[in-house]
C-alpha cells in the first residue's frame, strides 16, 4: 500500500496526486509542489489516502514542503506582474497583425516562465512574437493555444440559469455532450436554448443523462399501440418522462379522445418500421376482402399437384389462343386501317393505265384566246369609225 495526495492548481481545476513525504496536511493547505512546468504552489483538494501499488501512478513526485507566508506573498506579487504581462501581450500582438484573442497570462511560481493562453480558428505562427516577448521580458516564453470551452472555464459567467457556470465553479473536465441527449431529455432543439456560454452544448445535458436513460427504458415511442387493462385500444399520443405518464389517443365513432394513464397500467405493442398506427375501428369492405387473400393463397398452396399442373396447362393453351386470335384481330385492322392517301394513289395509278396513250388522244378544240378576241374587236370598231369619218 502507498500514501498518496490530491493536489490541484486552480479553481474547478484538475487534481493531481504526489507523495505526501511524512508531511501532516488537510484539505485545503497550500502546498508547494515541483511539475512539469516548473516549481508550483497548489491546494490539497484530496486527503491523504492509501491505494495499492499498481493502481498508484509511477513515479509519483513528492511534495516539498508546505508554503509559508513569504511564497503566498510570491504568489500576490505574480498576480499582478500578469496583468502587466497581458497588457504587453495585446500589444505585441496587434503590432505584429496576428488574428490570435489573448485569454490569460501565467507565470510559474519561480518565474522561471510566462504562459500566454489564446484563441484563433486557425494556426497561427507567432514565432516572430515570441522573440519580442522573450526580449522584453527576459524569461521563457510559452504560448498555448486553448479551445472555446477552456476560455469560458478561465473568464467565467453567468449561464442561462442565473447561476455561475459549471465549468467555472465545480466542473474540473469537459465531458463529451451530444445532441442526442437533448432528445432524450426531450428538450427544445433550437440551438440557441440548449448552448451555453461557449456556444457549444451545454455542459448540464450531461448530468441527468443516466437519469433519463433508465427513465425512457420503461417509457414507449410516440404511434406504439397501447392497450388498456379495459381492453381498450389505442395509440400512444405523448409521454411525461419524469411523472411516468402516457397520453393515449382513442377514436370512438368519429370523435377523438385523449386520456392518461400510468405507464404500468398500460400494455404497449411497439410499432413496425413505416407502420402508421391508428385506432382500433370496424373492418370495412376492403379491408374484410384483403383479410381473405391470405385464406385463398393457402386454400391454393394445399391444392395437389397434378391439380395445379391441369391448371398451368389450361392457362398456357388460353394464353396462345388469344395470342393467335390477337394476330388475326391485328391484319384485319391493319387492312382496315390502310391511309385514304394510298387508296387514293392506287385509283390514279388503274385510271392512268386505262386511258390512251399517244396518237389515240382525241385532239382538244382549239380556243382563241380572250386578248386576240379583245383585239379583234378594238379593230373592227376602228374601221367602222374610218368608214363613217370618210363618208
């Protein structure tokens, strides 16, 4: 068995755990603590306890001693050399035109390095402003890049529900949130309700999950037929998931009535895929003819073989009946159907043929022509002029 300690960093933070070392410490002591980035001073968030050996995580770093009143002053004195840090920072950072948001400034509890904590959509390469910062402030420059989640946990806010965000006050990681906890919450999928300050889901669909998930279990889908302890029929119209309440819509002569019953009262027959389920009514005609269908397919199948060969054999001779019967019928229409130009082609054609040809054509009179008649007559009447002038 191995002692070990909880010891976290930052507010709502992750806790990480260290060998105590024989020190005596209770929750919420300040403790200082050496990790990856350097000498830090961080709070006992979990107790001293006792855990095998292969659970415990190697090597575990152990604690160097408990912080006095001169590393708390550090401590202060840190604050306030940050706010100066991310005054530079934005500044750095417009001279340079970088599209970066500057979140938060850090440094380490021996100064040995400053972190930038920052936004952007996409990669930026700062390597130019770290040279810059480095100069200025004569230490380890570090910049990391955080998401929108992160931003919001280090800024904090107000959340929809009047109250102080989740991730701020008590949330130390980010659960994986989906919309499909939002449906099974039966909540609003309009995306402004359900986001939270991040504009990402919000973090709370995460905590009555399991909840809701042993709840729906008993719970039946919307259309599912649902039949009462009276032998009553009817659809399942809307559930209350908390109070375990079903609505059922009944139709009964042309009226429709909704009633609801606990969901134990209740006999639920799940709907087929693409079935749309209704009431229970009188069968009308066509539905009493296709409930005979089958009763004839299976009259059918019983039948003996040979029976069903003579059956196949009449059908194949009807078959070619009307097939020949069909050809015939097709001739005489097409006869029948024959364009009235052709006829008309076929008469002139036989009346060509019949009539003489050559010398045997009767020669047509001759006509005189209307302008030698026309002439004819303007002459005579000139010369009747002449004669009457010369006599």
């Amino acid at each position: 068995m191995k002692k070990i300690i909880g010891v976290r960093f930052r507010n709502a933070g992750k806790s990480y755990y260290f060998d105590p070392s024989g020190l005596s410490l209770h929750m919420n002591d300040r403790v200082i603590v050496e990790t990856a980035r350097g000498v830090e001073m961080g709070i006992v968030s979990i107790p001293e306890m006792e855990v095998e050996d292969d659970k415990a995580k190697q090597p575990l770093k152990e604690i160097m001693r408990k912080a006095t009143e001169e590393d708390i002053k550090r401590v202060e004195e840190n604050i306030v050399k940050e706010k100066d840090a991310y005054r530079i920072g934005q500044q750095k950072i417009r001279e340079h035109n970088l599209e970066m948001k500057l979140v938060q400034t850090e440094y380490t509890f021996d100064r040995n390095k400053l972190l930038f904590y920052f936004t952007a959509d996409d990669r930026v390469d700062f390597r130019e402003l770290v040279k810059d910062l480095a100069s200025v402030f004569r230490t380890r420059i570090e910049l990391r890049q955080i998401g929108v989640r992160d931003e919001t946990k280090i800024l904090g806010g107000i959340g929809i529900c009047g109250r102080e965000l989740c991730c701020k006050t008590f949330l130390s990681d980010f659960a994986p949130v989906s919309m499909k906890m939002a449906k099974e919450q039966n909540l609003s999928l309009n995306p402004t309700k359900i986001s939270g300050v991040c504009g990402r889901l919000m973090c709370c669909l995460k905590n009555e999950e399991e909840t809701y998930e042993y709840l729906n279990e008993r719970m039946p889908n919307k259309g599912d037929e649902a039949i009462t302890k009276a032998n009553e029929h009817g659809v399942v119209y809307d559930t209350n998931i908390l109070k375990q309440l079903v609505r059922v819509l009944f139709e009964v002569d042309d009226e429709r009535e909704i009633r609801e019953y606990p969901v134990e009262e209740l006999t639920i027959i799940p709907r087929k895929k693409g079935q749309n389920n209704k009431p229970k009514q009188e069968k009308s005609a066509e539905e009493a003819a296709s409930a005979k269908e089958p009763e004839r397919k299976n009259k059918e199948a019983k039948e003996p073989k040979e029976n069903k060969e003579s059956k196949d054999n009449n059908n194949k001779e009807r078959s070619n009946h009307k097939k020949q019967h069909g050809d015939n019928k097709k001739e005489n229409n097409n006869k029948k159907n024959k364009p009235r130009r052709e006829e008309k082609r076929e008469d002139a054609n036989a009346a060509e043929a019949a009539a003489p040809t050559g010398e045997d054509k009767p020669k047509k009179p001759h006509k005189p022509r209307h302008r030698n008649r026309n002439k004819n007559r303007g002459n005579g009447e000139r010369n009747e002029n002449n004669n009457g002038k010369e006599n």
